[in-house]
C-alpha cells in the first residue's frame, strides 16, 4: 500500500470511528420529538427550543460534511460495483461503504422522522447563519437519500459487501480496516431494514416534492404582494410634521438605558398606524454603547455575516431594509415611547439576551409576520428571541389574522402582568414630557387600557 492510500484511509478511520459515535443517535431524535410534543400542541417553538433542534441539526450537518469528504476522497481508489483482488482495493472499499451506510442511516432518522413533523421541516430548512444550516438543506438531504439512483447504489454495494464477505474479513485483525469491520457489524440491522424499505421512500419522496413545489410557488407570490404593499405602507409618512422626541430628551434616556433594554415607539404620523393594532406598534432591542457590552463580556461580532456593532450603534431593530444595528437617533426618530428593563435574574442572562438579539443582525424583514421562521423577522420578534426563556422571561405568542405573533401591545402587557417587564421612561403620552417609574406605569397602563 503506498504512503498516499495509507495516508487517506488513517483519516477515513479516525474520521469515520468518531462520526459513528458523535452522530446524533435514533434515542436522541426520538427524546427531542417527546420533548416538542407540548411545542407541536402550541403550534409554535419557543427560541429555546428552536435553539435545541437547530444545534442538533447543525451538529449532524458537521459531522455529514465530514463523512461525505471522506466518501469523495476513497471513491477514485476504488472501482464501481466491483472489487480487485488487490488488498488495497478491499480496504478502501470497507471505508467507503461504512461511510455510506453511517450517510444512510442518520440521513433517514434525521429527516425522515423529523419529515413527519410539519413545523420541524419548515425550521430545518430555513437558512440561519448562526447555526451554518443552508437555505432548504432538509429538503436536500431527504431527496438525496431516496432518489432511485441513491438506492441502487447503496443495494449493489450492499450485494458487493456480501458477496465478498470472506475477502473483507480477512482485514478483521487489520490495525487500519478491522476497527471499521467492526463498525460495519454495528450497521448490519439497519442495512438489512434499508433493502425492505427504500421503495416506501422513493414513493414518500415523490409525494412530497409534488405536494411542495406549487406551495413553494404561491408563498413566493404571495411574500412578493406582502413585501410591496408593507414597504409602500411603511415609507408613507407626513412630511410636514415634526417629531416630538428631541435631542435633550435622547440625552437623558442615553443616560438610563441599558444593554437588554426594550423600547416601544410610535410615530403619530405613519400611515401603518391604521394596520396595526393599538396604540403602541413598534419595538426595538437596545444593546447597549461598546463599553457596557465590555463590561458583560460580550463579544459584538457573534455573526460572521454582520459588521462591527461599534459607536453610536446601540440598537437591534427590525425594519423594512432588514435587522440592522442602527443608532439611538434613529430608533428614537418618533413621538412617543416607552422604556422598559426586563426583570433578569442574573447578569449572564442579560448577556445571553443581547447575544441573542446580536445574532439576528443581518437578517431580512418578515412582511408576513410569521413567528414560526427566524430566518425573516419582525421588529417585535427580535425582542423575543432575544428573551423569552431566559430568567423565568416568558411571552405567549397569540393568533393573528390566522398566525402566531405577537404585536408590541401584547408583548407590553404580558410583561407588566407578569411582572417580567419593568418601565424606567415613557415620552409623549402627557405632552412632551419625559416621565419615569410610577408616573411612567400609570399613563402607560391607561394606554393600553390595563
């Protein structure tokens, strides 16, 4: 055997030996779904939920990535569907089949059970940088490992293998090709399910590719006649009026705010006040000046997609151009708002929720306001991303014109009923005076009729 083949299959061994174990297993698919169970019965996740399924989707990503290099790199040394008498040739060939069925086989649990749950195929196949979960990779993977030509490939090696049973376990003692026989024994259950069922998923595939192609058409469209007519909406303002928050009035919240404050602004003139429910329609998520995020230890740059969140740059906002880090000028280019500072129970968990909120940075609005997505979000889904299950912070998302969201309004009353949510400032609900503890709770309270 020569250096470079000796070479290749050391590291298709230690690389496959460690995926096999690593590999997110059948028991951890099956204890996430038992565990979602009361998420499927809401209708939505939770961001810590969300959280825990993307992270063991990313988990298996990492490791596929891997033994799908490994496949690529032993598939010129070995010959297709047949086997050289040459001891090298059945080497490489264990490596590579074992690599194909540890491919098969997490490929089936992952997607196919997780296939059978509406709300957890659309999440996997949202793009989420933070993750590196690719734009409809579920959908990729699941037409991958059921195409007729996958199949018959994985059968005739499957054949092959034992066909030449006695050849291979030769190599048993082997200190490069035994440990993998040994592994090959481990998969033997699933190989022989695998040729009882690729039929079934060959037909499971071509059902789903013809019920999601024209659903995939009519979103298009209809996220396109969203995106026109919410951009057109929310660029109609009146060019004579004059905003009431002025400068001396941004110096002293500047003074209160903190990082994982919440502000709730209203511009008395926008067109969409006529859309959107009550009096209070927008938020945004403050994360403070570079030196306050120093001092909690956080890094600005989480997303390698997004720039620098340096100076004056002090908010996550969500608004027609994206999630974007935008200056306390601009947020606060209203008529009235609200303060508030959510009851964190630690100093970690304000650090995570500005984290949180940092990490959807870059991200494009959702002009369909769907909640059960965090590839597109809303100005009120960044606050709640940000905080909802960290410290005993909690928010109920409500139904909407048939969707899970949660409008400002709703998200300002459940955190004063639940005492979650605390105010330090409100402006312009009295004059254009700036109000603050229980002066600010009254007027507020009275705005939204609690």
């Amino acid at each position: 055997m020569d250096a470079t083949t000796t070479h290749l299959l050391e590291k298709a061994r230690d690389t496959l030996l460690s995926a096999q174990k690593a590999m997110p297993a059948a028991n951890d698919v099956d204890g996430l779904k038992d565990k979602l169970q009361p998420a499927l019965e809401r209708g939505y996740f939770t961001p810590e939920e969300d959280a825990e399924i993307k992270q063991l989707f990313a988990n298996y990503l990492h490791l596929r990535g891997a033994l799908h290099q490994t496949l690529t790199s032993l598939k010129p040394l070995v010959p297709r569907f047949t086997l050289k008498s040459d001891p090298d040739t059945y080497q490489v060939f264990v490596a590579a089949w074992l690599s194909g069925c540890i491919l098969m086989r997490t490929a089936r649990y992952m997607v196919t059970e997780f296939y059978k749950v509406k709300p957890v195929r659309k999440l996997l196949n949202q793009a989420d940088p933070v993750y590196g979960i690719p734009l409809g990779i579920f959908d990729a993977i699941h037409k991958g490992s059921t195409v007729p030509s996958t199949l018959l490939r994985y059968l005739r090696a499957a054949r092959l293998a034992e066909s030449r049973k006695e050849e291979l376990n030769f190599f048993e003692k082997d200190p490069l090709t035994g440990p993998l026989l040994l592994c090959l024994k481990e998969e033997q259950p699933f190989i022989e399910n695998q040729k009882r069922t690729h039929a079934k998923a060959y037909a499971r595939c071509q059902w789903f590719r013809m019920r999601s192609r024209p659903s995939k058409q009519y979103r298009a469209v209809l996220w396109g006649l969203f995106e026109a007519s919410g951009r057109a909406i929310a660029e109609v303002r009146n060019p004579l009026h004059r905003k009431r928050v002025s400068k001396k009035v941004l110096q002293e919240v500047a003074k209160v705010m903190q990082p994982g404050d919440v502000l709730i602004t209203r511009h008395d003139d926008a067109m969409s006040n006529l859309f959107l429910p009550g009096f209070w329609p927008h938020a945004a998520f403050v994360i403070g000046t570079e030196d306050q995020r120093q001092k909690l230890g956080i890094d600005s740059n989480l997303n390698a997609s997004s720039s620098q969140a340096e100076d004056p740059l002090c908010i996550v906002e969500a608004k027609k151009d994206g999630v974007l880090f935008r200056s306390l000028e601009e947020t606060l280019y209203v008529d009235a708002f609200t303060l508030f500072r959510p009851n964190f129970q630690s100093t970690e968990d304000q650090k995570q929720a500005v984290e949180r909120a940092i990490s959807h940075e870059g991200k494009l609005y959702d002009f369909e306001f769907d909640f059960t997505r965090a590839d597109k979000l809303v100005c009120t889904e960044v606050v709640y991303r940000a905080l909802d299950g960290l410290g005993g912070l909690h928010f109920e998302l409500i139904r909407t014109a048939g969707r899970f969201t949660l409008p400002a309004e709703e998200l300002m009353k459940q955190g004063l009923k639940k005492k979650s949510l605390g105010i330090r400032l409100c402006f312009g609900l009295k004059g254009n005076h700036l109000l603050s503890e229980d002066r600010a709770l009254n007027l507020v309270s009275r705005s939204l009729n609690i």
